[in-house]
C-alpha cells in the first residue's frame, strides 16, 4: 500500500491536492479450502488512484480529500483471471458452439470519478489510540449510485511497558467484483454477485524501547 500526495495551500484551512494512491497483493490467493484454485495474486487485483482536489486538515488528528477528478485504474495481470472478468475487467469472449476463446479478457480497467477520504486520530484513553480511514469512490459513468467503500479501523493499546495488542478491521464493498454465492445452501458454487467483505485482525505483541 504506498500513497504519495503533493499540496499548495488555497485559503484558510484548505489547499489543492494531487493524490497517488497504489496498492496490490504480495502472495496468491486461493479459494479456501480448496488450496489450487488461485483467486488473486500479485498485481491480480493491483489498483492504482490519480486524483486532483482539495483538501482540509483543521487539526492534526483529521484530515478530509475530495477529488473530483479521479482516474481509477484496476488491473488484473493474470491471464486466467482476466479471463473470468475478475475485479471487473471485462472477460474473455468465447464460441458458444465450440467454446474456443475468441479474445482475450481485459487486463486493465479505467474509471473516471470522484473520490473521497476521511482519516481521524485520537488518543481515546491513556494508552489507547484510535485510527480510521474512509475511501469511497464514485464512477461518473456507469452506476454513479453504486459507491465503492473501503472502511479501516485500527484500534493500538499499550497493556504495559512490555505488552501491547491491537484490534483491526476493515469493511470493503465494491460493485464491480463478483463474489461466488451459493444460493441453495448445497455446497455448489451456483451464481455470483458484488457483496459487503469484512475482515477483523486481533494481535497481542512484546514491545521494548532501546
């Protein structure tokens, strides 16, 4: 996950902004527990984010960007995957009479629209911190109303001088990814749809100052 913004200040509290934001997958991913069939992988999704805007930070602890002019790029550098139309590139096209792939999937996909970031910080108790950060993304062109969400929440406690832990989530939801769904409840992979992802992480870890 890597982003990089550059700044002028307009007026008041607000300034211009550019934002780059990339991020992507080290490793594979398989549909578990089936452990052969590969879901994503590096750069399968990688997604990449241009965005011209402004920004208000009144206080350290918050920050708000609105771009209204976004270039979302999705990439899919995996052939069998594109093929599918995973991530939302478009899939391959095949014969129906032989079923002999007649053009390849799309490995990329551009969308142009608005995009929004709230971060917030603060020390909620004594050695307890609090972080969160709200991405959406409108697409101008096909389904406006359809907003792609990524919603982080990372919650830093300090036990002792030793012992710390921390509690992490994340909510994503994006429209154009197809999620298998097995509607009957027999086991079988029998038709797809967008759906809301969650992802809770609790960890406990040794600490020490040099």
């Amino acid at each position: 996950y890597l982003t990089s913004k550059y700044g002028e200040k307009s007026s008041g509290k607000w300034c211009y902004a550019a934002l780059l934001n990339f991020k992507t997958q080290l490793a594979p991913g398989y549909n578990y527990p089936d452990d052969s069939t590969k879901i994503s992988d590096l750069l399968a999704p990688g997604y990449v984010i241009v965005a011209l805007g402004l920004e208000n930070k009144p206080e350290k602890e918050f920050g708000l960007y609105v771009a209204p002019l976004t270039l979302k790029l999705s990439l899919v550098n995996d052939q069998t995957l594109a093929d599918a139309g995973a991530f939302g590139v478009e899939k391959a096209i095949y014969d129906k009479t032989s079923g002999t792939k007649i053009s390849d999937g799309k490995k990329t996909r551009a969308e142009l629209g608005c995009y929004v970031r709230v971060f917030y910080a603060r020390d909620v108790m004594e050695n307890i911190t609090l972080k969160t950060k709200l991405d959406l993304f409108s697409n101008y062109v096909d389904e406006p109303e359809n907003i792609d969400v990524s919603w982080e929440v990372l919650l830093n406690m300090k036990v002792n001088k030793y012992i710390s832990a921390s509690i992490s989530t994340q909510l994503v939801y994006d429209n154009d990814i197809q999620i298998g769904i097995d509607s009957t409840g027999d086991g079988v992979i029998d038709s797809s749809g967008p759906r809301t992802q969650f992802k809770e992480v609790i960890a406990v870890g040794l600490s020490y100052k040099l």
